[in-house]
C-alpha cells in the first residue's frame, strides 16, 4: 500500500507548513519585512487564514470542479457501482444528520459540518491517487466526487448559508414550498456548486454532440484549479494551529457539555468514516453482485477520510471549523490500517 502512504505523507507536509505558518504569525504580519505585513496583525492570522479559505471556495475549488466534470465521460457515473456508492452515502449521511439534530441537540449550522465530517470524503487529494495506482482509472471516483458536489454540498452549504445569516440577524426562514425554494436557490449560487453544474452541463453536450471544449479553453481553469487542494491543505495546517474554541460559546451550553459534544461529533465522523461506511459499501455491493474489481473500488472509496474541503466551508462559514480540522485528522490517521485491510482482502 505504498500509494497510500505516499498520498497521505505528501498532503501531511503541506499540512504541518500551515500549521508552522500559523504559528510562526508569518501571515500575520511577524516575519514579514516592515511595510508589507497589513490587516492581520494582532489577529493571529485569523484574517489570512479566512482570506485562504475564501479563495479557495469562491475561485479555486469551482475551477477545478470545472475542469475535471467537463472532460469526464458520464459512462463512469451510470453504473452499479456508482449507485452502491450514492445509495450508503445518503442513507448514512440521514442518519449523522438526525443523530446530530436531534439526538445530540446540535444547532443547524454544526449539524450540517457534523454531517459533511462524517460523510463528505476526500477524493480528490487521496481518491484520485489510490484510483490511478491501485485501479488504473483516475476517473474511478467521480461518482463519489459528483455525488458530494450536486447533493450533499449544495444541501449542506444551503444549510450554513441560512444558519449564518439568521445568526447574523438575517430575514427569518419562511416555511412551506418557498422555503424549500429558497433552500435551493441558496444551494445553486454557491460558487462549487455553480462550476459543478457548469461542467457537468458541459460533458452532456459533449455527450450528445461529440464535440469537447478545446484543452486552450480548459487550460486557464486547470492553472487556477491546481492551487485549490494546497490551499486547503495550508488552511487545514492552519486551523489545527489554533486553540480550538470552546464549543459552549457556539452552542449556547456550559463548557463541559460542550465538550462532550465536540467529542461525540469527532466520534461519530470515525465511526461513519473509517468502518461503517466501508462495510455499508461491502454489504450493498455484494447484495448487487459488484463483480471483485468493481466491489473493491466501491469498499476502497467509501474508506476514504473526511476531505479537507469540510475544514475549508466550516472556516468559510466561522462555523466547527476546529471540530472538523480534528475529525479530518482522526479519520485520515485511522485510514491507513482500514485501507491496508481492503486492500490485503479486495484489491
């Protein structure tokens, strides 16, 4: 399983350069030359820590979701497999939101974060590599990918979007079949969720015509694109650098609820991640008679960690954000041994 360690050692080493360039200040001000440094002193680089997470979700991460969805044959998407992925995702994502809202009495806006911790993997930054190197087929992971960006990022970051701006003093939501309306809307003017749909728009015309957008085109995207993963990566070591608060302030609960609850969610997202997901994946693809490739592809996937990309939108949204940097650390440590197991009983 060498492609997994190498994977997961490379993505450490930018992590702990966030973590040191957060601890350093460097993008605070401190370290910089005089006259350069501006609106981040004295803040702990909690400016620049936002600025980079901004970035990568507003302009970075839809480029490169852009690009990848619009030279993607849908041929991989409509399979077996890629039901048997979609089909456990949803259900144990339902099930963490429902654990999280009502049995754990989570506010939204942390509910939401709980369920992508637990449910929202990384494949671009481990997925993708473990694809190439085990199975041979980059595009092997784009169900999971496609899943994530048309489904759960849109319902959950519609979610954060209303929380925000209710604890902001927003209009309160209204209900009924506005207000689904209105959850939507939101969902499809978040700018992941916008170059998601624009590639996917793209690869169906191609589909249908034969006719691919020219790599000139698609060439400005890749260059902007390529920068979202490491600024993830840098805003993660970052995050991880900072004390994480108290979870009673967030949450309107006394200290030691509150982590109690910060515990509970961290659990919950190992659980879901590192084994119910793969033996959810196991159960379904046997039940559907995946053959061994396609049965290990689907189990390896659903072994996957919780993605950067959660740390990135709870940072974007000032919402568990120190939550989801340690349950991205937990599941990604536990990883390892998961998929070394997989990979010794399918692969």
């Amino acid at each position: 399983m060498l492609p997994v360690l190498t994977a997961i050692g490379s993505m450490a080493c930018v992590v702990v350069l966030g973590w040191v360039i957060q601890r350093t200040g460097l993008l605070a001000g401190r370290g910089l030359p005089r006259g350069i440094a501006h609106g981040g002193a004295g803040d702990g680089g909690a400016g620049a820590r936002q600025t980079l997470a901004t970035l990568s979700f507003t302009i970075c991460a839809p480029a490169l979701m852009f690009s990848t969805l619009a030279s993607t044959d849908l041929a991989h998407v409509l399979s077996r497999g890629a039901a048997v992925t979609w089909a456990t995702t949803a259900v144990l994502g339902l099930a963490t939101a429902a654990a999280a809202r009502w049995l754990l009495r989570l506010p939204a806006g942390p509910a939401a974060v709980t369920t992508l911790a637990a449910v929202y993997v990384n494949g671009g930054n481990i997925g993708i590599p473990l694809a190439v190197y085990l199975f041979d087929d980059a595009l092997a992971v784009v169900p999971t990918l496609l899943f994530q960006l048309l489904v759960l990022a849109p319902l959950t970051l519609s979610v954060l979007d209303r929380a925000t701006a209710s604890a902001d003093g927003g209009t309160p939501a209204r209900s009924g079949w506005r207000s689904m309306g209105q959850v939507f809307l939101a969902a499809f003017r978040n700018p992941i969720t916008l170059g998601t749909v624009a590639g996917l728009l793209v690869a169906v015309v191609a589909e249908l015509t034969g006719a691919r957008l020219p790599d000139v085109v698609l060439l400005p995207f890749d260059l902007i694109g390529a920068a979202a993963p490491p600024l993830g990566l840098l805003t993660f070591g970052m995050t991880l650098a900072v004390p994480m608060p108290a979870a009673d302030a967030d949450l309107g609960v006394t200290a030691g609820r509150g982590r109690r609850l910060v515990g509970w969610v961290i659990t919950i997202a190992v659980l879901v991640r590192n084994l119910l997901h793969p033996l959810a994946a196991w159960a379904l693809g046997s039940a559907v008679g995946l053959d061994a490739p396609a049965l290990a592809l689907v189990v390896t996937m659903a072994a996957l960690p919780t993605a950067v990309n959660v740390t990135t939108y709870a940072t974007r949204y000032g919402v568990f954000d120190g939550v989801a940097a340690r349950a991205t650390v937990w599941t990604t440590a536990l990883c390892v041994p998961v998929l070394v197991v997989i990979g010794a009983l399918l692969v």
